[in-house]
C-alpha cells in the first residue's frame, strides 16, 4: 500500500477553461488523472468547480495529442526533430524580414497560454523581430469591454472582486449568459439573490438560467444596449437622481456628456429598443435607488459594430450613480478564457506593452529599449483582424501562432481560410492538429496547463501561480520554451531556465506587477493587480482615486451604432455563444467522453412561433445561409429565444460552425468582429 500511495500525488492547479480561474488539487498516478479536489483555500472558488473543470482533462492523454513537430511537404505532413523545425522558422523568419521587412511578418498570442509565456511572445515580436504586429484572442471578446473601462476609469480590468459582488444590493448582467459562461460566478450570484435578498436584473435577448432567476428580465432588441443605458442614465440625471456629490469629487465631463445625452429621451429609446416606457422609468429607479450597484456584461454586449461604445456606456451609468471605488459595487467585464485578462496585461497587444504602457510612448519604448538591448519600433501593430487583411492585400507575408483556433473562432471564416492559403510562411503552435494547423508549414507541439509552471490571471485580475502536474507528452514542450528556443536560433540570447524567471523581469519593467513575484504567489496565495513593490494588491480598484492625473474618472459621450443590416432575404436573427458542457469550438471539451455522451452535437435553439410559422420540428435539418456561408443543423424548439431570433451554440467545428455565417464587420473602435450582429436564411433539407 506504501507503494502505491507513493505513485500518488496531489499538485495544484488552476483551471484551463473559463475565466472564473478556479484553482483545485489534481490526484495523478502516472499519467492518469484520478480526480479533482478544488480546496477551500481556493481564493475564486473554494470548494466549488463546475463540470469542466471537474471533468474535463481527458484531453491531455488523448491520443490526438501533437507529439512531434509536422513539417509541411506538399499536402502533407511528416513528423520532423525540433532541430528541424527550430531551423526551418528561423531562416523563414530571417528571410522574409530581410526581403519584405519586420512588419510582414504577425504573431498571435494565446489566451490559454500563461502570463509568462504572453511576455515572451511580445518580446519575441518586438524585441527580435522588431514589430508591433502582436495580438491575442481578447480581440474576439474582451478587447471593447477594455477600451470602454480605459476611456472612463483608467484600468481595463473588473474593478472589485467575484466574493465582493456578494455584497451588492442590485446586480445587473447585461449579454452574459453567466450560468453556462462563467458557471462558479453565477453559483455565487445566485445563492446571495435566494439568501441575502440581492436584487436581479437580467438583459439579453435569451431566457437564459439566470433570466428566468431574475427580478427584472429585459429583452431589448438586438444591438440596441446602448440606447436604453443611455436614456436610463440620461433620466436619472434629469430627475435629480444622480449621485452628485461622487460626480463632483471624482469625475469629470458632466457637462458635455449631458449634452450629449439629449437625443437619448425615453420616446427615443422605446422605439428603438422596443422596452416600454415604463420599463425603461422602473430600470432608472432601481438602479438609482440601490445602494450599491455592479454590472456583469459580455460578448452580447462587445461583440457589436459599437461594443466599445456600449460598454462605455454601462461605466458612465455607473459613474453617474457612484458606483465605484467601495465594496460591492463596479463593472465587471467577464473574461472568457481562463487568462484573456493576462494576455492583453502581459503586453500581448499591438499598441501596448505590458501593463497597458502605450507603444506610442517615447519613455515606455526606452524603458524597453534599455532593458532588452534592442530598438521598438513607435507605431502601433496591426491587429488580428487587421493581420488576415494584411495577408489578403499581400503586405502580411508570415504569422506564428500559438494556442488559438482561428480558422474556427474569427468571423467571416471563409475570408480568413482563404487568407492562410496565401501566407508564405505559417507556424502554429498548438496540442491538436486544429482546423487552423491544417494550413500551416509548421506545426509545433505544445503542452497544456497541465504540464508546465506559470502565472494565470483570472477575471478579477487575480494571479495564481499553477504547478506542474505531468511531464510534457512525448516531444511536445510548454510554450514558454519553444517561444526561448525560436528566440535564441535568431540570436537573442535569451536565458530563461523556469517562467518565474520572466516574472521577475516583467515585474521589474510593469509597474501593476512590481511587487509580483512566486514566492508571494506559493501554493494557493494570489495577488490581484495592481501590485505595489512590497506586495500590497488591490481586491477593489479605485479607492484612492481614478489612476489619471487628477485622479478623477471621466464621463465619455457615446453614440449609437445600428448593427449591420444583411438584406431583407435574411430574415432570421442569428444570435450565438457558449453551452456550460463545451468550451468554444470544443477542441478540449470534445475529448471528455463524460462530457460529450451528454451533449454530442450542437443544435439550433428555434422558437415555437418560427416553428410553426415555418414547419419545423425538433430535430429538423435546416440550412442557415448568410452572404458569408452556410451550415447544416438540427433544430431545437424552445422557449428561450422568440420570434424570428434563433441561437446557435459556438461548440462546432464542422458543418454547424457558427462562422461559417458571420461578417467581417468589427466594432468601429477595437476591431473586435461584430458575431452577435448576423442574419441568415433558412431552409429546410431532406435527411440523406
Ligand atoms: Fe473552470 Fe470556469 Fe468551471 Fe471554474 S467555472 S471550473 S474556471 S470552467
């Protein structure tokens, strides 16, 4: 029995799936995975996971684990050394720098990936390729919810805690469908709505599990967010209900932001949300009558031609009624990946460096420049979005890519397969030969949370440090390491021997990680960013004060966007997102046999009136098709969506994939692709 129990052996983790950043015990003998023990220590979750966290790992032994690097020879591909490979991309890399100059060539960076190993990638781009052209897959999500924060508050992070959203008197979830989305925050938000008499307000187009729940469900019309916060905030205002003495003390910008509020009267907002007047006169009381107010949204809110501006919105209301800087109260963009928030806070971003500091900065350049020994250069990168067009204008000739499944998870995916095709030179990093991978001329073989040290920062900018559980799988080697290697065949010298090493050069450099480092980060110990040098972090942002010289928040005008329109023939909403058994396209969650006997396909969700308007059945095979594409999917008649609005979860890569039918239409200010505004057509198809 002493034997075998020594075979046995407990390592702490954190979650690779949502961005709740649930941390837990993992048992392993050997290889296997006997279970998972989530600890009261746990700082996000205590006790609690949900079903993916619980059971989803199966996909670390699967067999369609990436073992060897794959080198492309005509329409196949065939197992190389890292040797091999390191050789290959290094002298692709260096030729196509000398031949079509730094910016040709883009790199991509993974929100699955650590903080530690975001930092490299952006190093790598600007420290030895020398170009801005990094980005990360927030640019899908989070990225608007970023730049509206950024715009008001100064930090584009949830600004209090998951246990201080306990505390609050009235929470508002605008676009999230938090119970399936992020299901250990919503445990938290439903027990102190059954227990402690919180308030409920719950706005999207879906009765979702947490509509259902609420006090006050709202259904707007779609895209139309913007329009009732604004007439809600520009109520309150008019009727003296603001709160005025916050607004005088910490915020800037009333003046022309009323003004600019003028067109936004109730008649206005009833048109064009189709929310009754009454409605819209209940929202603007509630909100201004609770004592403390927090506002969770998400991609129903940011993935819109005006998702920065909506967003935007949701902080001036809150600034409006004093809602931030003190317990229970804020904003509270939630992160989908388990550290998109990390990604974009370690400088994986073509306009900023780590922690936020502008690229465009003269001081945080040399700041750089100093400590790496190399040249940044001044104008921002381009974009992910603005990378596929750069490949199909012909100026992008190569893009490394670590972690991300583009080819499925960017809108318009058509336009973007046809742009891989035309790369010159293409590396993906991944665990699975991806959909993505398929039109790569390397494919490197990267191992999961599971295997490797390093830092992942969740939703409430918490950072948490996950151990090592298994040795990496066959060849395949944490990403940090492939990123060193890759650096160091260009001559960069680089000499990394663990992550904690990057950390402590990050925290040198990032003033919101100065006093970050992995012995305060041991065992189940976590710092919420900022970080001062003597380790002091911040649970609450903005008690003492907005971070802008004056250290007062300002109040932004915004406008309306109406979403894209796609003609008349496309008269069927297409709304879409998470189911709570699969993450995204499914790539991990698909290897989960206890995951996938429960939900082996996707469906689209169909109402009873479209139903019968149209004839369908549960179970009807239909053809959505939009200018874009098409896909093939079996319905589902339910009460969750009304009308002509239909939903089809994001969890398929094949024919029913969500982005066979979006548009390559973006929000106006981050380029984040506007998914939630697309229509389609439907018809019905025979069984074969
Ligand atoms: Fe993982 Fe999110 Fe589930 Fe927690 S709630 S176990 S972080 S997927």
């Amino acid at each position: 029995a002493a034997m075998r129990e020594q075979r046995i052996k407990k390592t702490k983790t954190v979650c690779t799936y949502c961005g709740v950043g649930c941390s837990f015990d993992v048992w392993t003998k050997g290889r296997e995975i006997l279970k998972v023990d989530p600890q009261i220590d746990a700082p996000a979750n205590g006790i609690s996971t949900c079903i993916k966290g619980k059971f989803g790992w199966d996909f670390v032994n699967t067999e369609e684990r990436l073992t060897k690097p794959l080198i492309r020879e005509g329409d196949v591909f065939r197992e190389a050394s890292w040797d091999e490979a390191y050789n290959l991309i290094a002298s692709k890399f260096t030729e196509i720098k000398e031949k079509n100059g730094a910016q040709a060539l883009t790199f991509i960076s993974s929100s699955k990936c650590t903080n530690e190993e975001s930092y490299l990638m952006q190093k790598l781009a600007r420290g030895v390729i020398g170009t801005n052209n990094i980005d990360n897959c927030s640019r899908y999500c989070q990225t608007p919810a970023t730049m509206g924060l950024f715009r008001t508050v100064g930090h584009g992070g949830d600004s209090g805690s998951i246990k201080d959203i306990e505390k609050s008197e009235l929470v508002i979830v605008i676009g999230s469908n938090t119970s399936e989305s992020h299901p250990v925050l919503a445990t938290r938000v439903k027990r102190s709505h059954k227990l402690h008499n919180q308030k409920l307000i719950v706005a999207d187009l879906r009765k979702h599990e947490m509509a259902e729940r609420a006090d006050l469900f709202i259904q707007p019309r779609a895209g139309s967010d913007l329009v009732w916060l604004s007439a809600v905030t520009k109520y309150i205002l008019d009727k003296g209900l603001a709160d005025h003495d916050f607004l005088q003390k910490h915020v800037n910008g009333l003046d022309t932001f009323t003004e600019n509020l003028e067109k936004f009267t109730l008649d206005y907002a009833e048109k064009v949300t189709g929310l009754s007047q009454d409605t819209l006169i209940q929202l603007a009381k509630t909100i201004s009558q609770s004592k403390s107010v927090c506002v969770l949204w998400a991609m129903g809110v940011t993935q819109h031609m005006g998702g920065s501006d909506t967003s935007t919105a949701i902080s001036n209301l809150l600034l409006v009624t004093g809602n931030y800087g003190r317990e229970g109260v804020g904003s509270y963009p939630l992160r989908g990946h388990n550290n998109v928030q990390g990604a974009s806070d370690f400088g994986s971003m073509p306009d900023r460096l780590p922690s936020y500091e502008k690229v465009a900065d003269i001081k945080v350049r040399e700041k750089y420049e100093k400590a790496w020994g190399v040249k940044i250069p001044e104008e921002p990168g381009l974009n992910n979005h603005e990378m596929v067009q750069g490949i199909h204008d012909g100026h992008v000739k190569a893009m490394y890519l670590k972690g991300e499944d583009m080819g499925i998870v960017d809108s318009n995916i058509n336009h973007v397969h046809a742009a891989y095709e035309k790369l010159e030179f293409f590396v993906v990093q991944d665990l699975f030969l991806t959909r993505t991978a398929q039109f790569a001329d390397v494919v490197l073989p990267a191992s999961p949370s599971l295997e490797k040290e390093g830092t992942f920062t969740n939703t409430e900018r918490r950072i948490q440090r996950l151990y090592q559980v298994l040795e990496p799988l066959g060849d395949s080697k944490p990403d940090w390491e492939i990123i060193r290697d890759i650096a160091n065949r260009l001559g960069a010298g680089w000499d990394y021997k663990h992550p904690s090493d990057i950390m402590e050069e990050a925290a040198q450099l990032a003033p919101l990680f100065a006093g970050v480092s992995y012995e305060r980060l041991e065992g189940y110990k976590s710092l919420q960013w900022p970080v001062a040098e003597d380790g002091t972090d911040t649970p609450i942002l903005f008690k003492d004060g907005f971070p802008f010289e004056d250290k007062k928040a300002r109040l932004f005008p915004v406008n309306w966007t109406e979403p894209v329109e796609f003609g008349e023939e496309y008269d069927i909403h297409v709304n879409n997102g998470r189911l709570l058994e699969h993450f995204h396209e499914g790539n991990m969650t698909y290897q989960s046999e206890g995951i996938t006997s429960k939900t082996p396909n996707t469906f689209l969700e169909i109402s009873p009136e479209l139903a019968k308007e149209r004839g369908l059945k549960d179970g009807t095979l239909v053809r959505l098709s939009s200018p874009y594409g098409s896909v093939k999917v079996h319905c589902l008649i339910t009460n969750r969506v009304k009308g002509k609005e239909v939903y089809l979860p994001m969890n398929d890569s094949g024919e029913a994939a969500i982005n066979l039918l979006t548009s390559s239409y973006s929000d106006k200010d981050t380029d984040t692709p506007a998914y939630k505004e697309t229509s389609a057509k439907l018809e019905i198809l025979m069984e074969e």
